[in-house]
C-alpha cells in the first residue's frame, strides 16, 4: 500500500476547513501537513499541521507533496502555476481561473511539470449525479435532448450581497451547472449561450452589478437544448438538481426541495470526501484526474459567455475550447 501523500491547504474559511478535516481524518491515503491562511490564527487550528500566513512558503515545504487550493477565486490561477512549480500536485477550488488567458497558464504549467491538475466540480462524485451519468453512458434513456441543472443559495444578507463580486453567480455559482450539464452530455459541446439574470433578492444593489436570480439557456452541437438556473435565495434551504431527458426516457438526481440542507456541506459532504480520495487515487497511480483543468476551462467559457451575453442582451456563440 502507498505511503498517504501529504498535502497543504490554502485558504482556512469555512470549504476550505473542511476539505482540511477530509484530508486529515477522512480518508486513509491522505494527510494534512501544512496550512496556509493569512488571517491570524486560522492556520494554527489545525493540529499537527505546519501553520503558514503565506501560501508560497507552504509551497516551498518539502513536507508537501500536493496543495488543495481553497482561497479566493482571484488567486486561483496563480497559485496553480506557483505550486505545478514547485513540482507540487494541485487540487483547485473551482473556478480555477477567471479569464482564458488565466485557465491556459494553469493547464500548461501542471503539463509542463508534469503533476496532476484536478478542479473542485463535486457534484460529479455525488452518488445520485454519477449514477444518472453512468446510465446515460450505457444508453438507457437513449440521446440527451433537454437538460436542466440548477443550484438555489439558501439566502443572502444585505451585507454580504453588497460585497460580491460583479458576475459570481456566473464564475462561481452557475460554473457547477455548467461543468454538470456538459457532464451530463457526454463528447457534446456547448455552441451558444444566452442569459438573462437580474437582482430580485436584493434589487438595491444592481446598480452596482450584483445579480442574484439567473437563467442560462445553453445549445450543444448535438442538438440538444439545457438550462442552468440559480438563486441566492431559496428560504427553503440549499438546493441542487439536475435532470436529463432523452429519447427514450428521463432521468433525475438531487434532493426534495422539503429536504434541502442549509450547507452545501450537508447535502454533498460524501462528494466533496469522494472528490479527494479520487484525486489522491490518480496521483498515486500517475494517472490523469477525472476533473482536468481543461474541463474547468469548458465551464469558464460558458460562464464567461453568460456574462457577455447579459451585456449584449443577445445570445453568443462559442468558438470552441483549446485542448
């Protein structure tokens, strides 16, 4: 049996304190050996783990052999190139990037160095989202015409809405729905986006660019048509589904919106533990991830796309997506 392989965490909020607990308790292959947070104190909880404020120096920790990014989104892509490196495995938080530019960066440099490069969409090792992929695949609702994926926020304050960052619900909400919906439309590409999305939850805030409430119509050149939709404010509780009809049948994954969680932790803690005990797989067996940073780049230009067609208030048609 392999030796676990160490990793160190960037970025100790709330995901990333999770994904830390998974890495050091969680899993058998796996073990935390460093944390990195420039907030004071917030590496020191993580007992037995090297307590760092800047995410270099943990790069730099030969104790290290893989990072899992959970920092904000803007630092993504160049801590991705940092640690591929440094020589360092890399599990990113998604998005992995916020341009294309960006998103190729961070797939040269794990090519280039030759480690694994894997990206956070969790909802792919859900057991209800991979089972109804597994079906698809073996042609039992023969081929995808309509899909539909959504994700409903359970809430969002006036404070927190005032400090979000134009085009999150795209780059980091509705970024898991399109990543699923490709997904869940196997060798088919997305050719043309169009969105619409305003601010309903907390309309005081569009003038400063805040969206809360979006829908995206997406075309694939198979001919099929998908919906990706989202809310940052669902007073029922957090809630993700997805469905894909076909020719010859139809089939759905997510919970009962009586039953949805508070926390995203709560309805996909077994996905996010599964997400990692796969990475930590590929990386021992030197074998591609099952999320590459090309499939992360696939659902950026989609995201990218929405936000270019709420500016020009017209659908917009993708070129395609570099290999």
């Amino acid at each position: 049996m392999s030796a676990p392989i160490s990793f160190g965490l960037i970025g100790a909020g709330w995901i990333g304190s999770f994904h830390a607990e998974t890495l050091a308790s969680r899993l058998p292959h796996t073990r935390l050996a460093a944390v990195a947070d420039p907030v004071p104190g917030a590496a020191e909880r993580f007992s037995g783990a090297t307590a760092y404020t800047d995410p270099l120096e943990l790069i730099a920790d030969p104790a290290v052999q893989a990072v899992a990014i959970c920092s904000p989104a803007t630092s993504h892509a160049d801590l991705v190139v940092a640690a591929a490196q440094a020589g360092k495995h890399v599990f990113c938080e998604k998005p992995m990037a916020l341009t294309l530019d960006d998103a190729d960066r961070a797939i040269d440099a794990a090519r280039s160095a030759g480690v694994a490069l894997q990206v956070g969409f969790n909802r792919r090792f859900a057991a209800d989202f991979a089972d109804i992929r597994a079906r698809i695949e073996a042609g039992q609702i023969g081929t995808p015409q309509m899909l539909r994926s959504l994700t409903r926020d359970p809430g969002i304050s006036a404070d927190v809405a005032a400090r979000v960052t134009p085009w999150t619900i795209f780059n980091e909400t509705l970024i898991h729905d399109f990543d699923t919906l490709c997904w869940l439309n196997p060798g088919a590409r997305v050719t043309e986006v169009y969105a619409q999305a305003d601010a309903l939850v907390h309309p005081q805030f569009a003038d400063q660019g805040f969206l809360d409430t979006s829908v995206v119509q997406l075309r694939f050149d198979n001919g099929a048509f998908a919906i990706a939709e989202a809310s940052f404010q669902a007073v029922y509780g957090y809630d993700v589904r997805g469905e894909v009809f076909g020719s010859g049948g139809v089939l759905l994954a997510g919970r009962d919106p009586a039953q949805a969680g508070t926390l995203n932790t709560e309805l996909f803690a077994d996905a996010y533990t599964a997400q990692f005990a796969d990475f930590a797989a590929h990386v021992q067996a030197g074998t591609e991830p099952s999320v590459t940073g090309v499939d992360a780049r696939i659902a950026l230009e989609i995201a990218l796309a929405a936000r270019e067609s709420i500016e020009t208030k017209a659908p917009v048609v993708l070129s395609g997506v570099a290999a």
